[in-house]
C-alpha cells in the first residue's frame, strides 16, 4: 500500500531505461525511487530501429498488456490487463505478412515468435506499443518487457528484468504506463 500524501495517491507513470556504463547491452531502469538491472538489446539501443538487428528502441512506449504463464508464475495484483498464455499463442514476425507485430494462433506458417517458451522468457511478458498501433513494414516486431535470462544476457531488443523486479514493478503498471528508452 502506498502512502497518501494530502489526501492524494501518488501515481507514477513514466518507466525510464537506460543504457549501463561500460555495456551497451545492459541498463538501468528507474521507477519510483528504485533502480534495477536489465538486460536490453544485443546490439544496445538505437534510434532506427529495424527487423532482427537485435537493438532495443530508443523510444516512449506506452503498455498495452500482458501475458503470464499462469501454470508456472503467481502474480501479485495489478492494474494491468494480463491474459493467461496457451500453447497456441504466437506472436507473427514476418514483415510482409498481414498480422505483423500481431498476436496470431497455431498453426501459423510465417515467421513468428512462440509465446509459451520453455526458457521462462516470457512466463511475464508485457507488450509495449513499439510498432503497433502504428504500424510499419521492418521497423521491428515483438518488443517485449519480459523475463530475464541468466547472467543478465541481451535480448534481442527487449527489455528484460528478474522476476522479483518484475513483481515489484508489475503491482505499479497499468495500461497507458509509459516506457521510456533514453
């Protein structure tokens, strides 16, 4: 419970990431007084953004949602709408195709994202509006605030947190919350 200062709730919106000293792949992400570690792109951040070159937008994203691995994770309540993943659940990343950077089901040709991962990835994965509402052709797909991996590895152009970090930020989120890449 957060305390009330004057009788109004304080409601922090803004998220900031950026990049670690020293490397490029790692960033510090700032909410709320509180600093975390994260993992980001392999290629570090960049302002052209484009299909599979494995660097994290510098951008203002605001939070769509989620997705949980309900069988595997136990979140602690939130304002952001979450969705249990199934099995059939994909994410399309194929440029030329009509659902790019759009959730679709199995079977699934194109080329695509599997949102039930045995790695725990995405066992949280919130989706951020890079690309979505406004979409454009290879401008990158599927920029998730996600799970990290151990040992802090990049991503592919995520952003990625522990799962305390992640249940500590989680219980603040709703949609709209931006995510600023500096």
């Amino acid at each position: 419970m957060r305390k009330k200062t004057s009788g109004v709730r304080s409601r922090k919106s803004t998220i900031v990431v950026r990049a670690a000293p020293r490397d490029r792949r790692r960033a510090l992400l700032c909410f709320d007084g509180r600093t975390e570690q994260a993992a980001i792109g392999r290629s570090g951040l960049t302002a052209m953004k484009r299909e599979g070159d494995g660097a994290t937008p510098r951008a203002t994203m605001k939070l769509i949602g989620g997705f949980t691995r309900r069988d595997r994770v136990s979140l602690p309540p939130t304002p952001l709408p979450i969705r249990g993943i199934r099995r059939d659940m994909l994410w399309c990343d194929a440029p030329d195709h009509a659902s790019y950077n759009r959730p679709v089901r199995a079977p699934f040709a194109a080329s695509h994202e599997t949102m039930m991962r045995n790695d725990g990835l995405y066992d949280v994965c919130l989706v951020m509006d890079w690309n979505i509402s406004c979409r454009r052709r290879q401008v990158g797909s599927a920029i998730f605030f996600h799970l990290i991996r151990p040992g802090y590895e990049p991503t592919q152009g995520c952003i990625a947190v522990s799962l305390s970090a992640m249940k500590r930020l989680i219980r603040h989120m709703r949609r709209g919350m931006v995510v600023r890449v500096a």
